[in-house]
C-alpha cells in the first residue's frame, strides 16, 4: 500500500498497466486483475474499468480475439466501463491525429463509422459503458468518480444488510 493510508477504499491497479493512472489521495495495490485495468479492493467482481489510450489502440483491438475474450468476460460485471482517452472528434476524424504514421492511412481497413458502430453495441449488447474522456487527467478523474459511487453505494448495501 502507499499513498494515504486512511482512503477510503484501495484502488487495485492491474499489473500489467505500464503507465497507470496515480490516484495519489487513495491507496493502491498492484495485482494481476482477470478482466480490466482498474478496480476496487474487495468489489474486483463487481467492478471492471478498462482504460483506452486513443482510438488506434481500439481500431487495433476490434481485430483481436483476446479483446473479443475481454468484451465477453467484461459484460458478467455489474459495473463495466471503457474509459477512452481522447474525445469524440478524435473517433470520427481518425486517423488524423492518432499516433498512426500518416504513410500507413491508405492501408487502415477500419473506419470511424465501423469503431463507432462497435462502440455503440458494446453498450446495447454488453451493458459497457464506454466514456469518451479526452485526455489522460479526466479519464483519471472519471475512473475516480466511478470508483466512488461503486464504493458508496456499496457500503450503503452493507450497512442495510448488518
């Protein structure tokens, strides 16, 4: 554990995260989550945050089994969110202003309006909140108000069933 000591609940950031996000007013736990990037100790089964850095990482991952293995294990969670570092422009301009090398657009096969339709039945049929948060700082603080209002409303449960 670091940072404060007396936060109101821990703050498990995945393993494998190579630059996470600090939340520097809670404690952190590093540990090797099943599904997501970021959770809460104690509601990991309730809670599943993954993190997106920009719209290329989705564009690559729509293709890939392991995110369709992802999605499905993703829609089992009461609380599933997709926090996207970029804004909604950023989706129907891409490529323009991804880190993709603008020598390789003509070979993009994925389009904005194919990313946008995933996006969409992510929601309608997964039940996962995707937020377009348009940089790294706000997808930190979105990330931290979703733990929050999980946290809360979760200790408010408790206190009903004691």
């Amino acid at each position: 554990m670091n940072n404060q000591e007396n936060s109101e609940f821990t703050v498990i950031i995945d393993t494998r995260e190579q630059q996470p996000w600090e939340f520097p007013y809670h404690s952190i736990a590093n540990r090797k989550l099943d599904t997501g990037d970021y959770s809460i100790e104690g509601l990991e089964h309730l809670l599943c945050i993954e993190r997106k850095k920009g719209i290329a990482e989705i564009a690559n991952n729509i293709t890939e089994k392991r995110f369709k293995d992802v999605i499905e294990r993703m829609s089992g969670y009461k609380y599933a969110f997709i926090l996207i570092e970029c804004d909604y422009d950023q989706l129907m301009n891409y490529p323009i202003g991804s880190d993709v090398p603008q020598k390789l657009w003509k070979n993009i096969k994925i389009q904005p309006a194919y990313i946008l339709k995933y996006l969409v039945e992510l929601q309608m049929y997964y039940g996962i909140h995707v937020i377009f948060c348009g940089c790294p700082s706000w997808a930190e603080k979105t990330a931290m108000s979703i733990m929050k209002r999980v946290h809360t409303k979760h200790a408010k449960d408790q206190q009903k069933d004691i």
